[in-house]
C-alpha cells in the first residue's frame, strides 16, 4: 500500500528526478511537475496528498501556483512545502501568508525533506481531513464545507452510495475492494471536469458513500453521467464469471446483484434549509428512495 501520493513541482530535472527516485524508494506514488500550470492541471484530475513546490518556476512563481491552489475548493486544503533557494525571511513569510504548510531552503537535507513529509500527511490524515484510500476529502472538511452552503446560491448536494459494496468486499477481499473505492472517486472528478464547476466539491465521509456539491446548471446530466460510466467501469473489477451472471454468488445460494451507484439529490433551488443536518438526511432519504427504486 503506497504511502501517499506526492506531487513534485520543480523545473530543475535533476533535483525533480532525485526526488521522484527517493520518495518512489520510501514508498510514495509521485509525479512530476516542471510548470506551474502542468502542477494545476494535474491536481484538477486526481488529488496529491502533497505537494512539494519550488517557488522558481518558468511560467509562474511558486506563489500563484499556492494562491490559485487554495482558491479552489477541491484544492485548498492539500498540504504545500515550498522548496527555494532562496533564505530570505520575506520570502518565507510571504510564502506562509499563501497558505503553505512549511518551508525548506535549498540545497536541503534530504532527510529533512522526508521527515517533514511524512509529518505533513500524517498530519493531515490524523485531523480527519481526508481519506487514506482516496484521498479525498472527508468528515471535517465535508462539514465545514457544508456549512458555507447555509450562505451560497444555487447549489445541488449529491449523496451517493456504492450498493452491494459489502458483499463484494467480503468475497473479492480489501485490496480489490480499495481499487473500486479509487476507481470511484477518478470518475466523479473526471464528470465533474466535464460537466461541474472548478469550484465543485467532492468528499468521501464513509466506506461506501460520496458525497459532491455542485453549482452546474445541469445536474440532471451530471447524475446520468455518473451513473453510466460506475455502470460500465465497474465490470473490470469483476471477473468473468460473476460479470456472466450479473452478481456473486453466496454461500447461502442468493446472488448479490452487480454493484451500482445509488443517488440522492438535493437542491437550494427547490427548497430552502434551517441547517446542514436538514441537508444530509434528506439527500440520504432520497439515495435510499432511489436503491428501493432501481433494486
């Protein structure tokens, strides 16, 4: 099990390659960014666990990349180390004003490095800020962003559940199971690039639920989106047997249908609300509502 997912962003190949091959050896999923821009897009599509970024970059500094970072709502809690050459206290109170998380000076120790890495996950992980398997955002940031919406405008709250989840897990085992969870929260980003907003938030509070707020116009397409591709997605994770007769069979002779998304919606637009609770337990209602449904 990897250690967390690390995004480098430097544009010195070297240091960015010595850094790629020593986080890789501690165990750690790592990609490598040379441009500010590329680092943006590549956190629009699946989400780092961290971020280490030089504040010397070709196309922007360090410090926009750090501003637009945390502007986003599916950004803005990701831990950033800044890594400069540059040693000036300016520098570094500038770079924490952005909305870094710590900051080490070049040339570094990589032994530092590491340490402060792994303390920054922890960290992260340790206040329930986001999911180990997907990395997405969960208990606390789910809240606090739940509560901004008793403030917006012309929101949607989506409530989803994996259905059937359980007796896949129980047969395919927890590696396979994680894979589907993974799988899950790639596909709502890559609907959400595609037919949300920058600004939509997609959270993971439980084992088998997700959870996305979104301001796009079109939700009916979004939902119908989702659902068509976890329908067709799903089957790689089955083997051919089970894909064969539309579910595994259990030992008491039942067969547990195919795993499918269960969804709930709801929406500022058709209904005001006196507070967050009012919003989770009538989307879940209505994701109850809608596996009774499509059982």
């Amino acid at each position: 099990m990897s250690n967390g997912r690390i995004l480098i962003v430097e544009d010195d190949f070297d240091i960015s390659n010595m850094l790629r091959i020593f986080f890789t050896g501690q165990g750690y999923l790592v990609e490598v960014a040379a441009r500010g821009s590329e680092a943006l897009e590549i956190c629009r599509k699946k989400l780092p666990d961290l971020i280490v970024l030089d504040i010397m970059l070709p196309d922007m500094d360090g410090f926009a990349v750090c501003e637009k970072l945390r502007t986003a709502t599916r950004t803005k809690y990701i831990p950033i180390i800044f890594l400069t050459q540059r040693d000036e206290r300016s520098d570094k109170i500038a770079g924490l004003e952005r909305g870094a998380d710590d900051y080490i000076t070049k040339p570094f120790d990589i032994e530092e490095l590491k340490l402060r890495v792994r303390q920054s996950i922890t960290t992260h992980k340790r206040q329930n800020m986001t999911d180990p398997i997907t990395g997405l955002p969960s208990s606390r940031l789910i809240e606090d962003e739940l509560r901004t919406l008793m403030s917006s405008q012309d929101w949607s709250y989506l409530h989803m559940a994996i259905d059937n989840f359980g007796p896949f897990k129980d047969v395919y085992g927890f590696v396979t199971s994680d894979e589907v969870l993974r799988f899950t929260a790639m596909l709502l980003n890559e609907v959400v690039d595609d037919l949300g907003t920058v600004d939509d938030f997609i959270g993971h509070p439980s084992n088998d639920t997700f959870i996305l707020i979104t301001t796009a116009e079109n939700i009916q397409a979004l939902v119908e989106q989702i659902r068509t591709r976890f329908n067709e997605g799903i089957l790689s994770h089955y083997n051919f047997m089970d894909r064969e007769q539309g579910g595994i069979e259990l030992p008491n002779g039942d067969l547990a249908p195919l795993m499918k998304l269960s969804i709930g919606v709801v929406s500022e637009k058709s209904q005001q609300f006196s507070d967050i609770r009012e919003i989770t337990e009538m989307a879940a209602e209505l994701r109850r509502l809608d596996q009774r449904n499509n059982q």
